[in-house]
C-alpha cells in the first residue's frame, strides 16, 4: 500500500493505493488545530482497516505537515511538488494549476520551467476569507455558492483582509443589496486577490486546473475565473486529493506505521515552547483583580425609580446596535446590545415599541444617536442629535474618569484609541491594514479550536505558562498556534498568548507606540473585547498601569451618546422622537439603485418612511438629495481636477501623429507640461481616461506586485485604454527628479515615479507591438534637458529639428509654470474666501495623482460637505522656506508635505489631512516627520490610508472626529 498524508492549515486528507495506485481509500477531516492527534487517529485507522502489517510506503504533504513528519521519522514532501507530481500523473499537458486552500493560495505554472506564487502575508482570497465573508451573509458555503450563480450584478469588494472586505460588504447588506449579487462580488474579490496578488504579471493561460475545497465547492468561483481569465478550466476527479496523491505516488521508503504512530503520541511528551509569564500567579491575584474592576460601575435602576426626564443613547455599528436610556441623575435604566441584521430600523423600532408600552407616560427629553448608522437612525426616528461615536466615546470615558488621558476601544474587528490632550482629543488611531489586534481575532481561533468565545478566554486566566506568539497576522499566528500545540502547549497556554498578542498588536502594530509610558497614565478601556479578562490583564501588564474598565464596556458609545443629549438639551427640552402611535404606523421601504447623476455611479440606498420622509446613503455628493450638483467652488481637488480634463479635451490637431500619455502617477502634475510640448510639435495628444474600477480590472493582469500602490496599479489599466485608441506611440518617461522647489535636500522623485515606465514595459507584451517612450528624461535642469533631449527625440522621430524641439521646451515649461501659478492662485482665493465664509481649511495632503476620484473616492467632497475649505499642499507649501527636518528631505512631494504641515501650525483656522497609499513604503518616514511638525505646533494629526477600497466609513468618523475635536479645543480655549 502507498499512503499520502496532506496536512494543511485547516484539514488533513488521506489517500491509500493499491499496487494499480487506484484509490482504495480517502478522507476529507478538518482537524481543529488538533493536528497531533487527527494525524495518529487517521494512521491508526488506515492500519487497523487497510495495512494489518503495519508496513507501509507513507510520505507526508502539506503547509502543516513539515514538523510531524520530522519528529515521527516519515519522509516529508513539499506541497507544490507534490501537486505537481500528482498533475503529471493524472493530468498531463496542464499549463496552470490554480489551488486555493483554507489559508494558503497558490499558483503553480508548468510551462517553460516550474514557477510557483503563494500567499505570504495575508488569507485574503481563500477558503477561511470565504467561510468568513458566508458566515456574515448568514449563509452557509453551499447556500453562497447557489445564491451567487443567480446574480445580476457585482459590486466591488476587498479581499485582502477580512477586516476590510466585512467594511463593503456590511453596507451593502444595510443597503438591501440582493445576497446573491454580494456572494458573487466575494467571489470576484476572490478572482480578483488571486491574480493580482499571486499572478503578479504573469499571464495565466492553456490548460487550467483548478484545485483545493473553494474551487471544488464553488461553481461560481470556477465559473469567476474562466471569465475573468477567458479560460475554460477544469476541476478533476478527487481535486481535493491532489497533494496527498502526490505524496503517495512520490513516497518512495517502507515506514513502520506502528512506530510512527507511537512517535506521534510521545511527541508532545517532550517538546518545549517559548512561553511567557502567567497573567495571575494566583486564584487571590485574580479576584483581587476581578473585584477592582467591578467597581467602575453605572448604577442601574428601574423605570419607576428613575428621575425624569430620560435621555436615550443608540449606537448604531457597522454589525452590531446598542441602546441605552439614562434618567437625569445618569442611572441607567434600560440597556440593549445585539447583531442589526442587516437593517437597524426595524431592530430599533422594536425595541423602542417594546420600551414605550411598558412605559406610556414615558418622558423623553433627548435622544441621540452615534456610529455607522447615526444618520439613518435619526432621519427614521427624528432623534434630536446625531454624534460622532469618538466623542461619544470620549464623554462616556470622561463619566468614569474626568481626567482621562487615554481611551483605547477593541471590538470585534475595529480598534480606536484616542490621546486627550487639554480636555480635547489630540490625536486618533484606526486599525487600517489588520484586525489581528481585535475581539475577531480570538473568536476566529476559539471556533477553529471548537470552543466558544467566551470559555475560551476564561481558560487562559490560569495559564502557567502563556505561548509567546508575538504580534503577527492571523495567518502566521496559525502556524504558530498550530506549531505550539504540537510542542506541547495546552488550550489555555494557546489562550492567554493570543490575548497576550492581542495587545501586542494595539499598542505596537496601531498605535505604534515607542513605549506604553507615552500614551498616558490615565486610561480607559472600552469595547466588547475588554470583556475579556485576560485581554484586560495582558493591557495592564503590558502598559504598567491600572486602567479603568467599565462594567458597560460594550456600550460605552450609546452611553455616552445618552449623556451628550442630556448636557445639549437642558432644562424643559422635549425630544422630537416619534411617539407611541408613529412608532406602531412607522413604515420603511427600502430600494437601491446606481445613480448617473455624475461620473462616480454611486450605489444608493434610498430609505422612505411612513411620513415620507426619504434618508440617500451611499452619495459622494449631494446631488442624490438636492438634485443639483454640489458645490465645488472651495474644493481645490475639483479645481484641479477640471483644468487638467481641460487638456484630455484638446488634443490638439497635430498632423505628425497621435501621442498617447497616461492619466496616472506624476501625469497628474506633469500633463500641461507634456500636452503642450508635443502638440507644439505638430502631434495629437491622446490622453487616457480618468481612472475607474473596470480600467484597473483591465490592466491587473500584468500587475507584477501586490505590494506596489494603487495608483501605480492603475498606470497598467492606463496603457490598456491606450492601446486601443490606435496611437502611433505611448510617451512615459522615466523621470528621477521633480522640478527643484528649493523645499528640500533634494528633488527626487519616488521611485514609482520615477521608474515605473520600465515595470510597464517589461510586464506588459501588447507594448512589444506600439512604439513606448520610456526614456529617462530630467527637466528639472533646463539648460541640460534643452542641450541633451532633442538628439535622443530625434532617435524616436528623426525628422524634427533642433529649433522646433527647443521651441516646445520653451512652450512646455511656460504652459507648466501658468499652470502651476492657476493652482495656487485659486487656492489662495479658496483660502480667503472661506476665511470671509468662516469656514475651517483642510489642507488634504498626498501626491498630485491623489487628485484622481479613483484614488481619493471623493474624500474632498467629503470634506466640503462637512462645512470644510479644502486646498492641496502644492498650493501652500510656497509660502515657507527651506528648514530643518528630522528625515533626509530629499523627494519633492514630501518637501511640499511638510512644508504644507509648517504652514498649517502657522495658520489658527487651518488643519491638514496626510493622504497615503497602501504599499507606499516612503509613507512609513512621511507619516512620522508630519506628525511630529503639527504636534511641534499644537496641531492634531488625522491620516487618511487609501487604495482600492471605496468605503468611506472610516474616512468620515475621522474626519468628522477631527473637526469635533477642533470644536472641542475651541471652546475649551474660549473657558479658560
């Protein structure tokens, strides 16, 4: 008998053959982390039923399977050697394989040389992504795999991380978006993370096999990749099989199962782990603690008792709502915390029906609401206040601790700290690329461990000896689970390390700290998370201190919500709140549809109520509402945006040919430069459209990093649309410097920039077939560029001359220099005007491509719509001069970012927003120098990370929390 083992990171599958390498026997288990043990049990199994002489040729497979077969002497396989084994045996002539598993993706090409591409940093895409993304549809995978296959449509989702694919798929559930048509959106985000994250570039075509459970399971899946692919793969007999026949076929030494087996069941006997100190040393340490805790509580009475008149407080999250109702003495009187199913509304009209006819005579003086949801809660209801849920996060700490200086709030898959500086927020931390610091985090390991959530946590409250995982992302903490598990950990050694790094993760992954003594000695924690005791152990160990934890930890936002209503209404105020009656009438309709009222088509949600009161979400503008087109007039963005469409439109009537350039990157500074140079010289300008989602999807095929930014993935969407205007040659130049501003210690350019026409060329083979223009090319000095550039033109068009070339030199830099004047000119009219308006200025700082709507998803139209001015850092940073940074200052868009960042420290009624792109690794020094020259300055720091996720969410807590946070120091300044 041959036997193959493929131990992965959530099932282990077993294949037997017989001498004829038929299949005599199989399973499919997943084995819950309990690795050791599923491994001895299927052995034995197969010895007992199959192999009676306990001799066998065995080899092992798998991600997990390298340390088991190590320690029970059974020779090893790699994985994709052994898929590629098993392809050429039972599949020959495959091109491709594509096999996603329960955490691990991988492509293996077979055609010219072995390539394989894994996963590394991220499970986005795969099967634990999927079960994830089901179990939020409140599906299971096969009722996912049937809705999907009747789709109509698909909306854009993230799959990288689960965190971020829940923040797009949560409103389209409140939406009212066809489950279906979300299945199958998760489906494409699939497609969509496995080629441009594992592909890289390389083009995936021939005969496609298709392996591992999500492919096998899922149809639509299959059905996503043939289409998007323009393939037609195909799924084999025994897909799920594939590596543990690989083995099988490859083992090629006699094992004695019963030795084997009996190593298994020494092995955790002897192993160690690296472990760290218990959270307790003692059953009386931890009542101490326990009993300290209790303390910080809200007094509770019933309705009868209570003082009228009432303040009700409702938090409505992204996936859960919470409600809270307070008397005038701030007793808390009723309370109410559950999942929204998709639709707040109803969850809370029911309730409030339920409190007012138990209590009729009930008199309300306020009622507020907070979160995700604030505005649809308030338009259905006519609540008196909306708040933004920092500040009511903020009020309700300061309940417990007037003088907090530090609040950090873990839910289930977000985290937000606040520092309070002066009786105000001085500065705000979001989880923004992981959610390995929050309460998903150990639930995702209780259920893969087939334990509840909560008697989870309370096993590691007497751990001895806690296993050291460090601060990682869920997909490598599994390996390290699973590997500590092997050496011996227990359950509750495996809880108390993953509090343990669930802190970890707060204090060194969010917010970064050097040390816990610089965020405060004064804090509160908050959050469903907190509930946890050994979370809340692990914090106060690590930070020193003891922090205060409120027993309504989980509802601080509708508490807090509460108490802000009860300090705006005062005295004799009577809340607008339906009554009894409405509330028992009240009515919600719901549709949705894609707006065309502009270039955005955003998805609306359109709620109407029984009084026909109407709620839009879901706009970038607020034409949805108004029926007129917002006001850009204090938007700079627009401003900039409009003048260099102004060059798209004008191509020109050059008769030496047509010129294609691309609408990306440093384009979005550089295109007046650029247009007029070549249409001086007698060519057409073709500039590529403005970015979408479907140009990305056309190009990401030849994108070769998943690590490069978004707007560098966009450039491959780009040459695409030109490619089809029929341009005689595309120009993108390598540019390795900027124009000098004199800002700076240099004038470089990034390196995306400045080189990414050579990733273009080398990535995409349609250019083999057009004339590119790629050559390195400095205007920044123009005496050398005039003497040097018209010989290496000429190797491109021989026939111009020098003094015609010259002569758009001169044409290129005047019209970029009156471009240039044009910005900054409005953004000084912009500037006063607000100041004449009394309207705060944002100055929304990034790069010029982050002028693109693709890339900042309207974020200036969200600012101008929260009453806010918005200028570029270009148009300010010309009022400093040169100074003294922390970093080498060399690159000319950050010189202007920091300059920017001076300036606003300079100017009381001024505020900047740092833009940044996921996967800018300069980003990392930028974001640290801007913080550190506005706090200098007594200025709150509010950064923006962006890529091709268009949920603005987040976004707008932060923006909103900023300008509240501006408004809080204000009156705090006008008291003292």
């Amino acid at each position: 008998m041959r036997i193959g083992l493929d131990i992965g990171s959530t099932t282990i599958k077993c294949v037997v053959l017989n001498e004829q390498n038929e299949i005599v026997y199989s399973t499919y288990e997943r084995h819950l982390s309990h690795i050791l043990e599923k491994g001895e049990e299927i052995l034995t199994r197969v010895k007992e039923q199959y192999v009676p002489s306990g001799k066998a040729v065995l080899a092992i497979s798998g991600s997990a399977g390298m340390g088991l077969a190590d320690r029970s002497g059974i020779p090893f396989v790699q994985e994709v050697f052994a898929t590629r084994v098993a392809a050429n045996k039972l599949a020959p002539g495959t091109d491709c394989i594509i096999e996603l598993g329960g955490e691990d993706a991988k492509i293996l090409f077979l055609t010219n040389g072995v390539e394989v591409r894994m996963n590394g940093s991220c499970a986005g895409g795969t099967g634990a992504f999927i079960d994830q993304m089901a179990t939020l549809l409140k599906m299971s995978a096969e009722e996912m795999d049937e809705q999907a296959l009747k789709a109509e449509r698909t909306y854009t989702i993230a799959s990288r991380c689960g965190v971020f694919a829940k923040s797009d798929v949560q409103p389209l559930i409140n939406q009212g978006a066809k489950p279906g048509d979300i299945a199958a959106s998760i489906y494409q985000a699939v497609v969509n993370q496995t080629i441009a994250g594992l592909a890289q570039g390389r083009p995936i075509r021939g005969n496609i096999l298709y392996l591992g459970g999500p492919l096998t399971f899922s149809q639509c899946l299959r059905n996503s990749f043939d289409k998007t692919l323009h393939v037609h793969g195909r799924c084999p007999e025994n897909s799920l099989l594939y590596v543990a026949m690989g083995a099988a076929f490859y083992a090629d030494r006699e094992i004695d199962l019963n030795t084997a087996i009996q190593k298994l069941r020494d092995y955790s006997k002897t192993a160690t782990y690296s472990s760290l100190l218990p959270l307790f040393q003692n059953k009386e340490e931890y009542w101490e603690f326990h009993n300290r805790h209790m303390k910080a509580s809200v007094p509770r009475i019933s309705f009868d008792q209570a003082k009228e008149p009432v303040h009700i407080g409702i938090d409505s999250g992204s996936t859960t709502i919470k409600m809270v109702i307070i008397d005038s003495d701030e007793n808390i009187l009723f309370t109410w915390y559950q999942p929204n199913d998709g639709n707040p509304v109803t969850l809370v009209r029911k309730t409030l029906l339920e409190v007012f006819r138990q209590h009729p005579q009930l008199k309300v003086a306020s009622v507020t609401t907070t979160g995700y949801g604030e505005d649809l809660i308030q338009n259905a209801f006519h609540c008196d206040y909306g708040l933004v849920e920092t500040v009511a996060h903020f009020t309700a700490a300061r309940h417990f601790m007037p003088d907090v200086d530090f609040i950090i709030d873990i839910g289930g898959q977000d985290m937000k700290c606040f520092k309070i500086e002066n009786g105000a927020i001085s500065n705000i931390f979001l989880n923004e690329a992981c959610s390995s610091g929050c309460g998903s985090f150990l639930q995702t390991f209780a259920q893969a461990m087939g334990y509840d959530v909560q008697e989870f946590a309370r096993m590691g409250l007497y751990s001895k000896k806690p296993v050291d995982l460090g601060s990682r992302c869920t997909v490598f903490m599994n390996s390290q689970v699973k590997q500590a598990q092997k050496d011996g950990a227990a359950i509750e050694d495996i809880s108390a390390g993953l509090s343990i790094s669930v802190v970890k993760n707060a204090l060194y992954k969010v917010i970064r700290c050097a040390s816990p003594e610089e965020l405060g000695r004064k804090i509160v924690v908050q959050g469903g998370t907190f509930y946890n005791e050994a979370v809340l152990r692990a914090f106060e160990k690590e930070m020193g201190v003891e922090v205060i934890r409120p027993d309504i930890a989980g509802l601080m936002g509708a508490f807090g919500a509460a108490l802000y209503g009860k300090k705006k209404a005062g005295s004799g105020h009577v809340s607008s709140l339906l009554s009894l009656e409405e509330l028992e009438s009240f009515e919600q309709k719901v549709t949705s549809f894609t707006c065309q009222g502009c270039g955005n088509h955003c998805l609306l949600t359109v709620n109407t109520f029984h009084d026909g009161k109407r709620f839009i979400s879901g706009n970038r503008c607020d034409k949805p509402v108004t029926g007129k087109a917002g006001d850009d007039s204090l938007d700079l963005y627009a401003y900039k945006l409009s003048e260099l469409l102004k060059y798209a439109k004008n191509p020109g009537e050059g008769t030496r040919g047509r010129i294609g350039i691309l609408f990306c990157l440093n384009m979005y500074e550089l295109l007046p430069f650029w247009h007029a140079f070549w249409t001086k010289l007698g060519f057409q300008v073709v500039v590529s459209p403005v970015s979408s989602r479907k140009l990305y999807q056309e190009g990401q095929g030849t994108i070769p990093s998943d690590t490069a930014c978004y707007p560098a993935k966009l450039s491959h969407g780009h040459i695409e649309e030109l490619l089809k205007q029929n341009v005689d040659a595309i120009f993108y130049p390598c540019m390795s410097y900027n124009i000098d501003e004199d800002l700076g210690d240099n004038h470089y350019n990034c390196p995306i920039v400045a080189y990414y026409p050579e990733v273009l060329k080398d990535n995409i083979k349609a250019l083999e077939q057009t004339k590119f223009i790629f050559d390195f090319v400095d205007i920044s000095n123009r005496e050398e560029f005039r003497k040097r550039y018209p010989a290496l033109l000429r190797t491109h068009f021989p026939d111009l001359k020098d003094e015609e070339i010259r002569a758009a030199m001169d044409a290129a830099y005047a019209e970029y220099e009156a471009h240039m004047k044009a910005v900054r000119d409005k953004g000084a009219w912009i500037i006063e005007e607000a100041r004449k308006q009394g309207r705060h200025i944002i100055v929304l700082a990034g790069r010029p491509y982050h002028v693109d709507p693709e890339v900042n998803h309207g974020i200036d139209k969200l600012i101008s719509r929260l009453g806010a001015a918005v200028v570029t850092e270009d148009s300010v940073s010309i009022h400093e001069q040169r100074f003294k940074t922390a970093v080498l200052n060399q690159w000319t868009y950050h010189s202007r970012l920091y300059a920017a960042a001076k300036y606003c420290t300079e100017q009381p009624d001024m505020d900047l927003v740092q833009l940044v792109s996921f996967g800018c690794g300069l980003d990392a020094i930028t974001t640290d120098e801007t913080r550190e020259i506005l706090q200098e300055g007594n200025k709150l720091y509010t950064q923006l990370k962006i890529d091709e996720i268009t949920n603005l969410g987040t976004v707008n807590i932060r923006l909103r929390s900023l300008l509240a946070a501006l408004e809080e120091r204000q009156e705090e300044q006008e008291k003292q």
